[in-house]
C-alpha cells in the first residue's frame, strides 16, 4: 500500500486546510476538560512563563 503517497499529495497540508493555533486547545484544556474540577485553565502564556520559570 502507498499510505504514504497518497497523505503526502492529499490537500491536508494546503495551506486552506491548516487552522490558526488560537483555535487549537492548549494541552491543559484537553486535560482538564473530563476532569471538571472547576479550576480555569491555564493560558498559554502562563504556561510557558512558568515553564522557563521552573525549567
């Protein structure tokens, strides 16, 4: 099979299929989301401060 080929010349990576990442939920959205502990989410601004802040 040419599983390969056939994503590579599909339109999936044309730029009109591509989504601006404010659209793409952080990964703290996607994993706090089943848990609906209340808490808003981290901004991904926050997370990246407090990453070179902790790192």
């Amino acid at each position: 099979m040419h599983w390969g080929k056939a994503l590579m010349w599909s339109t999936l990576w044309g730029p009109a299929c591509q989504m601006s990442r404010s659209n793409v939920s952080t990964m703290e959205q996607i994993l706090k989301d089943p848990l609906k502990d209340g808490e808003p989410p981290e901004s991904q601004e926050a997370m990246v401060q407090r990453y070179l802040e902790q790192l």
